[in-house]
C-alpha cells in the first residue's frame, strides 16, 4: 500500500490496492482496532472540524480508514453527516493536492510519488476537457460542459456561466479554480454510493462507533435552523406538494410520504401536520396521526428523514427545480435546499409560519 494511495484514499488506484490486498472488511473491523479508531476519527472531525484530521503514521491504517469511515456513514445514514463527510473529504484532498501542486520541488524531494496535475485530471476524466490557456499566463481553459458539471455547487456568482467570458466553448480559469472544480469532483466520488447496505455482523461490531457519531450530531445539533417554518423557502418540490395538500387535492401515498416527513424534519409536531392535512381528501385523523408518528420514529425504530432528490425524482415528485437545485445542491437532498434558503434569507424573511399564524390567531 503506497503513501499516495493513503493520502487519496478516493483513488481509483487506491480501491484497487486494497482489494489487491485481499482485505476482508468484517474482518478488519473485528481486529483492527487502530483502524477502526482512525475511520471514526475521520467522521467525528468532518462534524466538528470539517476535515478528517491528522493522516495516521501507518500507511495501512491511514488508507484502510477510509473505506471504514464510509461504513460509519451510512450506518448513521443521515443526510447532514453524508453532505459534511464528503465536504470534509474533499476538503482535505484539496488542501493536499494545492500544496503538492504549489512546492513541487520540495515534494520531489522528500516523497518518492506525488499526485501531478495531470493525473489528478485523469482521475476525474477532465484531462481532455482542461487545456492551457493561449495567453500563456498560466491560466487554463475548461471545456463548457466539464465546467458546468463541475462547477455546480460552487458558492458565489463568479462562478455562473453568465459571469464568464465563455470562447468557442470554453471557459478561461486560473489554476486555483481549477482545482476548487477538481474538489468538487472529490466530493461527487465520495458521496458516490453513500449510503450503502451493511452486513449485520459489520454492523454489530460498529455499534459503539456509530452510537457515538449519532451522539455528537446530536450534541452539535447541526439542525439548529431547521425548526423553522416559512413555506417560501420551501424547495420547489415541497411547496408543490404543500401547496396541494392545502387545495384539498389527492396526493398518492409516496407523495404524502415525502411531505410529511419533510415537514417532520424541519421541526413540526404530529399535530400541526395533522392540521395541514385535515383539508385533504380521504383525510382520517387516526391514520394520518399514526403515518406521522410512525415516520417521526415514536411508532416505529427508525426515525425517517425526508427522500432524496433522486427519490422524489424516481416517484415523479421532483417538479418546477429552480437554479438552486441545479448549482447549489446539485440536486441532493430537499433539506440541503431548505438548509440554504434559511441561511441566506434576510432576517425579515424569517418569519415562522407557526408564529405568524399565532400571531393571526390573537388578532
């Protein structure tokens, strides 16, 4: 297992170092604690810190982590910890790769392989869609596609397209936006397959691991905004699904699924969702109290979180996307869209509708 492959786990070289390796998951998890130790320390520090620490001494266990960090995650399975692992990942890749890319010379000393700028390119198919620039000046130029694809998620209207001096189909970037692309695409590839299925007896023997992630997601509350209720900020396919429920029209049971548990994810009781579909068609107050619950964990094990974007797209419920969906969240997750509008909105526009209709109500 080579350095390289330890500090870019993400690799495509790396996955097949470790199945070169004949590594047998349930088995490392059972007796390897120094491993275990290191993939829970990636996940706690991407909470708190948003990057996965300090890279271990041993090559082994640094590349290995990985794979178990991955477990943890979608064991926890909750999107906030998905979206802030990933950034994480990516962030520290990025960190790394800058300044490889940025001491070249000090690199080639000190390690015997390095990541170079073309083959960081490769690894995400961008090689034929980044060319130098014509100036010379030591900028590049991105294929528009490959730039599109890449740069969605990118904060800042520098990034839009219409901000661009786009020429025969290409967009002019410095070296440091490019890169900033090449974290982007570190990001997808970690989110890639996240979350997975996990074999009961891995599972078992993560339970102290993953119990403890759960706690620190919940001792940071990092939905500390999402108790908050204004409709406008809703994501398109939310408000549609509101916005139809409250004209007394059918909704199929996935639909009705979708939208409860979102409205449970951001903060409203059994009885206030129960209120908001009392108007609804073939509304029975006992079922629609026991779907709520039931979504909401007190009727069931699990508590259920709001569908995904490719869900809701699978069920014909992603409608009307809008710029943010397409280059912020990149079509992930309703909450993550939600997430966003409530930290970008003005402090007038904040006003919860539970408040505003109290506030209604004693007029």
């Amino acid at each position: 297992m080579k350095a390289l492959h330890a500090r870019y786990p993400f690799l495509a070289a790396a996955r097949e170092a470790v199945e070169t390796a004949g590594v047998d998951l349930a088995d490392l998890v059972a007796s390897d604690e120094a491993v275990v130790e290191r993939g829970l320390e990636r996940v706690e520090w991407a909470i708190t810190d948003g990057t996965v620490g300090e890279p271990h001494r041993r090559t082994r266990v640094e590349l290995l982590s990985y794979p178990v960090a991955r477990v943890l995650v979608s064991l926890v399975d909750q999107h906030v910890l998905l979206r802030r692992y990933a950034r994480a990942e990516a962030a520290t890749a990025y960190e790394r790769f800058s300044e490889e890319l940025d001491d070249r010379a000090a690199f080639q000393s000190t390690r015997t392989e390095r990541l170079d700028l073309r083959d960081l390119l490769a690894e995400f198919d961008l090689a034929g869609s980044v060319h130098g620039s014509p100036e010379d000046d030591g900028g590049y130029r991105v294929d528009v596609g490959a730039y599109l694809e890449h740069a969605a998620g990118q904060w800042g209207d520098e990034w839009r397209l219409v901000n661009r001096s786009l020429a025969d189909g290409q967009v002019p970037v410095d070296e440091t936006e490019l890169l900033l692309l090449v974290r982007q695409a570190v990001e997808r590839r970690v989110k890639d397959g996240l979350p997975f299925a996990v074999p009961d007896e891995i599972a078992t023997e993560l339970e102290a691991e993953t119990e403890r992630i759960s706690e620190t997601l919940a001792d940071l509350d990092l939905t500390r905004d999402i108790d908050t209720v204004v409709p406008d900020l809703f994501p398109p396919c939310m408000r549609h699904l509101l916005d139809k429920v409250q004209k007394g029209e059918h909704l199929e049971h996935h639909s009705r699924f979708a939208i409860a548990a979102f409205l449970t994810s951001i903060g409203m009781t059994t009885d206030e969702i129960v209120d908001i579909f009392q108007v609804n068609p073939g509304f029975g107050e006992e079922a629609t109290r026991y779907q709520v619950d039931h979504i909401r964990g007190e009727s069931s094990p699990t508590e259920y979180s709001a569908p995904a974007c490719a869900t809701m797209q699978s069920y014909g419920d992603c409608v009307n996307k809008d710029d943010i969906c397409e280059d912020v969240i990149n079509e992930s997750h309703p909450l993550n869209y939600y997430e966003h509008r409530l930290d970008e909105a003005d402090e007038d526009e904040l006003v919860d509708w539970r408040e505003d209709g109290d506030a209604e109500d004693e007029e």
